[in-house]
C-alpha cells in the first residue's frame, strides 16, 4: 500500500526504556544466563528472549519458565533474579544517541515559555515527552541511579512503570494499555489552553517487538530501534514487526494493527543522528538553556528523584 504521508506534527514522544534508553536487555541476559549455568542448562536463545523483551515481569517470567524448566521454585528463581539485577544494573548505560535525543526533545518546552520566534528560525512546538516501561518501580529505581539527571526530563507524573495500577494485569504490551496511559497523563498536564494531544500526533519509540505492537495498537506513529541480535533473529520480518502483525497478543482486535508499508512506523538502527524534520519537530539551539526560564522544571524533579 502507498504509504501515508500527510500526519500531523508529533506533539508527544513516548519511550520504552530497556533496551531501547538503557542497555539493560544485555545486563538482564547476563543475570538469567548466570542461573541457567548453574543449574546445567544453556544460555537463553535470542529465540526466546524475543518474546520475554517488552512484557510485563510475571508474563514474561511464565514463558521462560515454561521454557527453562529449572529445577527450583518460581520464588527461588525469582529471589536469586532480583539479587542479581540489584548488582548488575547499577552498571546500566545510556544506549547511543539517547543524550542527545532527550535533551534536545526536552529542550523544545522553551517554545512554551518564550511564545516567540528565534530569529531565522522556523516556529516550533513543545513536544512533550513521557515513559512507558515495562519495569517496576523498584527496578526503575536501581537502574536509572546513576542517572537521575537524565530521567529528570521525566516529568514524575509521566512515568507510567510496570507496576502502575491504571494497566490492568494482563493488559501490557503488546496490548497498548500503556501508551495510552501515557497520553494520558500528558494530557491530563497540559498548560491550559493547549489543545489535547491525539494518538497519531504521538511518536512510541520501542526496542521490543511486543512494544511495537502496543504502539500500533495504540494508534500512534513508532520508531523500532532494536537490539542487533533481535533485528538478525527477525531477519526477512521487518514489515511484520512495523505494522504490529507478529501475532504477539494473538487473534484480539485486528482492527488495532497497521498493514505494511503504511508509513506509520520506522526502524532507525539506533537514536543518533535522529531524523527531526521528517517528524515536524523543530529543535531549539543549545543557548536557550541558559535562559533563567528553562532552569526550574527539571531541577525540581531531580531533586524529587534523590529525595
């Protein structure tokens, strides 16, 4: 089909963070594959980490379950997972890209205080941002620690974590619950007198399949940024992970799924570099945050986040 190219600006980024913002999907592989070692069995497949990438923990868990067969309750497991994960993500690292992406997008609410044009410079927009993960607040918290500057352009009341209980268990990704939960508080947030943000006007960005599918799901524009070795496990099926038809959720309401080649969902192979203009944003130079106006907000939430 010929692709759509008539949308409107993207008024609202949503994100994904494992894998996608953080390099935590490698550091998750590396914590299973200790407990598979030790009770004699293989390194997880990229097979079916595919699957696990994006879920909410308790879904996930029962497929590597079903899979690992161990020889240990789920609560051992899950006991000995956690300590692992409280080690090993205090080493968790921006993926490429992400900075600036952030900081750029996060830059955009100038746009909002100066209600003016930089000269020689196209009018722009704020763009307003939120977090859509599948990680639980406890694990947020351990993984972002050491970079709770960065998370500050996260406004706190846009953070929908995977223990959030406005998604219903049984309804994360690849269900689009969470995205639009995420538009919502957005929305729920906006300065008065800015015009509701709607589901095409937002951009999902995902590393996981599932997470993909929620975004089209959702109704919303996607960029898939994966993992390399989830991109060569899926070789051959790219137009089926863009238009949301993976089958991840099963046969429930086709009528959410995209088709290929629609032109809603891209695949970039990673965030640097970030196409703006093919997305009507429109980025503010650097110099504008050092207006006093720009200094408030994000400084506030860092500090809520180290209190």
């Amino acid at each position: 089909m010929a692709p759509r190219t008539d949308f409107p600006p993207v008024r609202a980024c949503l994100f994904d963070m494992d894998g996608l913002l953080l390099d935590t999907e490698d550091i998750y592989t590396l914590c299973i594959n200790i407990i598979l070692e030790k009770y004699g069995r293989t390194n997880l497949p990229w097979s079916l980490k595919a699957r696990l990438q994006g879920r909410p923990g308790p879904e996930a868990n029962a497929l590597f379950h079903d899979w690992a067969k161990l020889p240990i309750p789920d609560e051992e497991y899950l006991a000995q997972f956690s300590a692992l994960q409280q080690k090993h993500f205090l080493d968790a690292k921006p993926l490429p890209g992400v900075e600036k992406l952030l900081a750029n997008l996060g830059r955009t609410r100038w746009f909002e205080k100066a209600k003016s044009k930089v000269e020689g410079q196209q009018q722009g927009h704020r763009v307003h941002i939120a977090l859509a993960t599948s990680s639980t607040s406890t694990n947020f918290a351990v993984k972002t620690k050491n970079w709770t500057e960065l998370f500050a352009v996260f406004e706190s009341h846009r953070r929908v974590l995977g223990d959030d209980p406005r998604v219903q268990p049984g309804r994360g990704k690849p269900m689009p619950d969470i995205y639009l939960v995420a538009l919502k508080t957005i929305n729920d947030s906006l300065p008065e007198g800015e015009k509701t943000i709607t589901p095409e006007e937002c951009l999902v960005f995902e590393d996981s399949v599932p997470g993909v599918e929620a975004g089209r799901r959702a109704g919303m524009r996607v960029v898939w940024a994966p993992h390399p070795m989830l991109k060569k496990e899926y070789e051959g099926r790219e137009k089926d992970i863009l238009a949301g038809r993976m089958g991840e959720a099963g046969a429930v309401d086709l009528h959410q799924l995209g088709e290929h080649d629609d032109g809603w969902a891209d695949y970039l192979p990673e965030l640097t570099n970030f196409p703006y203009e093919k997305y009507g944003i429109v980025v503010p130079p650097a110099e504008v945050e050092l207006e006093p106006s720009m200094s408030g907000d994000i400084s506030e939430d860092i500090v809520a986040q180290t209190s």
